[in-house]
C-alpha cells in the first residue's frame, strides 16, 4: 500500500502474512515475520537497530551512535552491554545473582 500524500509504504505478504513498514518522512523502517513473529525495528535518524525474536523472546538493541550493543536472554534473564568507545564488557548473570542472595 502507497500513500500518495505521506509517500509511506506498507508492504504485506499474503502467502506469508509478513508485513514491511516504510515510513518516508523518517525513513524509518519496520518489519514483521509472521511465521516466526520475528521483529525488526531501524530507527533511520539515529540509525539504531532493535531485534526481537518472539521464540525465545530475546532483544538486541545496537545504538548507532556510539556503537554500543545490548543483549537480553530472556530464557537465562542475562544481559549483556558492551561499549564500544571504552571496548568494555558488561554481563550481569541472573543464575549467579540468584545463587549470591
């Protein structure tokens, strides 16, 4: 689907039922993988980038901007954040913290 006035698009599969989101005046974009129900979100202005797999349900979300990386199990409840300026690594580990307490 074209919207004349916006100059959005909307993209939809009917065999696979996924479904592309093109927002022009941002340029962001969105897509949906209805047989996983997978998605993926770019913001175009920042140019960061957020996956979510709805298996597992687990997140990445990588910024742009600085090049940073966050990733989340959802299965463990770890994450993990790394900077990519200082190159440092964050892992906060659920089981341990449980077993700590």
């Amino acid at each position: 689907m074209w919207d004349e006035v916006s100059r959005d698009l909307a993209v939809w599969d009917r065999s696979s039922e996924d479904l592309a989101v093109w927002d022009k005046a941002t340029q962001d974009l969105a897509v949906w993988d209805r047989s996983s129900e997978d998605l993926a979100v770019w913001d175009r202005s920042p140019e960061d980038l957020a996956v979510w797999d709805r298996a597992t349900q687990d997140l990445a979300v990588w910024d742009r901007s600085s090049e940073d990386l966050a990733v989340w199990d959802r299965a463990t409840q770890d994450l993990a954040v790394w900077d990519r300026a200082t190159q440092d690594l964050a892992v906060w580990d659920r089981a341990q913290e449980l077993q700590a307490a």
